[in-house]
C-alpha cells in the first residue's frame, strides 16, 4: 500500500512501528505486588512503544522509495492466518450437541460459575500464551461493545467489523486488560465511519463510548490512525470472517 508522503510525513515514527503503537508495554508488576489499574499510567505516546510480544516475531518493516511516497512493508498477522472462531473454541471444547431429525439439543457440565471461569481463563491462557487477556476480559467486552452498539443505533453487521478488528489486534498480542477499553471503542468508532454512518450517529458514538468506557473524546480521536497502522490498513475483511460474529450477535451469544 502506498500513502503520500505529505500525509504521512508527520507520522514516519509512527510508521516505523506499525504493529506497537496500541499503547505499549504491560505494566511493570512494582515492589510489594501493587500494580497500576488505571490505564492512563501507560505512556500514549506515539513515538517509542514496543508491542507486547515475544522478540523473535518478526516485525514489520517501512521502505522509503524514491518517490513521493512510503510503502508499508510487513509479514504480520494478515486476514489470511485470522480464524474468526479460534478464541471460542474453549467455550464450546465443554459442550456436547446432539443432532436429530427435528432437534438439536446442546449439553453442558455443570460448575459453579466461579469455577467455570476460573477454569476457562486458565485454559485459554494455556492455549494462547501470547495473549495477554483473559477470556472473560474478551467476552465482558464484546457485551460492552454490544450495549455501545445498541444504544447509538449501530446495526449488528458493523458491530461483527468491530469484532474483527478487535479479535486481530487481541491476537497480535497488543491487548491487556490495561487498553483493552480504549482498543475496543477506537475499533468500533473506526467500523462506524467506514460503514458510511453518518456524522449525528458518530456523534453519539463518541458521546457513548465516552460513557460506556470513560475515556475521553480526544483519546479516541487520536488512537484510529495507529489502529489502522497495527491492521495494515487491512479494514475491510472477508464475508466468512464476519459471518461467524454476526450470527453470534444474531443469537446473543459472544
């Protein structure tokens, strides 16, 4: 992809770093177990963040040409390795569908609730040691997501946008419960303008998500080029990487 050179002329530390800028590095855990809970403790600079993973993934790289313009190079996490229903398989791993004719019917172990979360965050850590959140965090903000959408009007296909989006970068590493909010309501502000909603219903967006995850109107403003940047400007996916969330929403179920 090329990009004219004026327009990202301001931005070349930026683009030096596509897939770091979503706020930096987790916390650092402080003398006596005390760790930072608030999310403006993270530096939200653009310039100078690492992303959240391990050294030896390859990092995507920015060429200067002889032209007017940058190319974005890079062999980072694309559509092509992006699996819509991978972060849920260990919620349906517990249950048993049995299929006749004229009837399904789902079957599920009981345990107390506590411990079914319990046990679904360790297996989900177990299983994507890279991500740093827990599934609970994952589903508790798809659901503010769904509120957010439903109280500005946001039809369900846009809102299956902002799952892709948020699910890649999750993927990427660059989420923890520390961003999570800021990530998740800059991904669905971007999905809202380029679903050619128009300006009143972006408007409320930005009210909302300023209330639904109390951060400010301008944070999010500044945060959807480097939302952009970490998804290779790869924002509009394939059917059958949407389909899959939008008949979870469908149903209610996410």
């Amino acid at each position: 992809m090329c990009i004219s050179n004026n327009l990202l002329r301001n931005f070349a530390d930026l683009v030096r770093c596509p897939s770091a800028v979503l706020l930096g590095n987790p916390p650092v855990r402080r003398k006596g177990g005390e760790t930072p809970t608030s999310h403006h403790v993270l530096n939200y600079s653009l310039t100078g963040l690492t992303p959240i993973r391990d050294d030896s993934e390859s990092r995507t790289e920015v060429t200067v040409g002889d032209g007017d313009s940058y190319q974005l190079e890079g062999d980072d996490t694309n559509r092509n390795d992006y699996d819509p229903m991978m972060l849920d398989e260990i919620a349906s791993a517990s249950r048993t569908i049995i299929r006749t004719n004229g009837f399904i019917g789902v079957t599920k172990r009981f345990a107390p609730p506590q411990v079914a979360k319990a046990t679904l965050n360790e297996t989900f850590a177990e299983k994507f040691p890279n991500i740093h959140l827990t599934y609970s965090k994952l589903r508790s903000i798809k659901r503010d997501l769904w509120l957010l959408a439903k109280e500005c009007g946001v039809d369900e296909y846009t809102l299956a946008h902002t799952f892709v989006y948020f699910e890649r970068i999750v993927c990427k590493g660059l989420i923890s419960k520390y961003n999570r909010k800021i990530v998740a309501g800059v991904a669905f502000l971007v999905a809202v303008k380029l679903n050619d909603y128009k300006k009143p219903v972006i408007v409320k967006v930005l009210e909302c998500a300023e209330e639904q995850f109390r951060i400010s109107r301008r944070e999010l403003l500044s945060f959807e080029l480097p939302l952009c940047s970490a998804l290779q400007f790869d924002l509009f996916p394939p059917a059958h990487h949407v389909e899959p969330h939008l008949r979870k929403i469908m149903f209610g179920v996410f």
